[in-house]
C-alpha cells in the first residue's frame, strides 16, 4: 500500500512537470531582481505600492521595493500550478531618487502573494500566464512597523500576471530576458491606485527546488529494500 501511494505522489509530480513541460520556465525556485524600466526610478524596483500607507493627504504617496537591496531577498516558486511571490524586501516611501529616512516608512517589508487561481500558459505562446476574475488571488505585505495589509490581484488587459518575454521573444519593456509583470490592489481588494503592480526580471537559474527535492526523495523512498523483520 505505502509504494502504491508514493508511486501516485511521483506520478502526480511527473504530471504537474509534463502538463507545464512547454513554459518558458521549468517547475522551480527563482531569485527576482528589479526591472530596468519602472516609470518610478530612481531608485530601480521590482514591485510598487503607490498609497500603500497616505503619508501627504492631498498628494500620492509612492512606494516602491529595491529587491536587488542586500537586505532583500525575493523568490519566485513555480509548481506547476501556482506561483508564490515571497520574502523581505527593502523599500519605502520613495522621495525623489532615494527612500524616506523615517524608520516606519523604510526598511524591511515582508511580501507574501500566491497565484493558485487561473495559472497557466499564454495562447499560443510559452509565456506563464494567470487569468482570473479581480482577487481572485491574494497575499499580504509587512510593514517594518508590524502592520500586515492584504493584497489581491488585478486583471487587466486580458490577464492578471504574466511571466515571460511576450509573443514576440524580445522581452518586456526592453529587457531582453525573463520578466514578471501583473496588476494588484492593496488595503482593499476591490478599489486600484495606480500604479500599484509587480515589475521585476527573473534569473532563470533555479535555485534548488522543491519539486525536483520531493520527486528525488520519493524515488528514494520507492526504490529503497525493505529490510526483513526479525
């Protein structure tokens, strides 16, 4: 009974793999890094919150987050059928071309957003691609003071995320590479301040994955002798 279930967990594994075999990124974990074009740089940035906290009643608050930062340290889990966006990030209230030196406004954020709702690949393209209704998808950012606030996805022209390099193969925005880029709300998962949205590129060298780790110690587990009882 015990290699009949572990046989399903391999298979089901293997499947998740083949079904997303045709992505233009395997199942695995990724490092992000901040995207050379966001419209608020600098300094450069791989996700924005603009009003995430209303510092200056009357005018907008933009908040961006510097994941190439050495305090920061953002990573992309692909399972084949979602996409965790997670990890401390370092940013804040953006006050020209640096952060606001208020400790409650910069510092440490703690980002944690998962897609498990319309993951998939673009029509007719290799592209990963989520398409689903508004908050279909949710997740949350930690304040460095503490406080927790909700995020929800966004879709917008015909997707709520994409992560690739778009129909042509020449990248997004002029990066020639590997970039995610997807709509959000925050505080209140029906109402959108613009510009709020993940801009970020991907290296596309996995660090160890979870899903290679767990196929590697279930074929272990299957193929390994039973020892004989005394």
């Amino acid at each position: 009974m015990q290699n009949i279930i572990k046989g399903a967990a391999v298979a089901a594994v293997l499947g998740a793999i083949a079904a997303h075999a045709s992505a233009i990124i395997p199942v695995g974990l990724y490092n992000l890094e901040n995207h050379p074009d966001g419209g608020a740089a600098d300094p450069t940035y791989g996700f924005r919150l603009d009003e995430l906290m209303d510092v200056n009643p009357g005018s907008k608050d933009i908040f961006t987050f510097d994941i190439n930062h050495p305090d920061s340290q953002v990573r992309l889990n692909y399972t084949g059928s979602s996409i965790q966006i997670s990890g401390p990030a370092f940013g804040g209230l953006d006050v020209g071309s640096e952060y606001s030196a208020d400790p409650m406004l910069t510092g440490v954020y703690m980002i944690d957003f998962t897609y498990s709702v319309g993951v998939g690949t673009a029509p007719g393209d290799d592209d990963l691609i989520v398409i689903a209704d508004m908050a279909a998808n949710s997740g949350s950012i930690t304040t460095p003071g503490g406080a927790v606030i909700g995020l929800w996805d966004k879709p917008r022209d015909g997707f709520n995320f994409r992560l690739g390099n778009e129909d042509n193969d020449m990248g997004h925005r002029g990066f020639d590479g590997i970039s995610g880029w997807g709509w959000v709300n925050h505080t209140d998962p029906n109402v959108h301040v613009a510009a709020s949205d993940w801009l970020f590129t991907l290296n596309p060298t996995a660090v160890p994955a979870p899903a290679s780790a767990m196929l590697a110690g279930l074929g272990h587990a299957t193929l390994a002798p039973r020892r004989r009882r005394a």
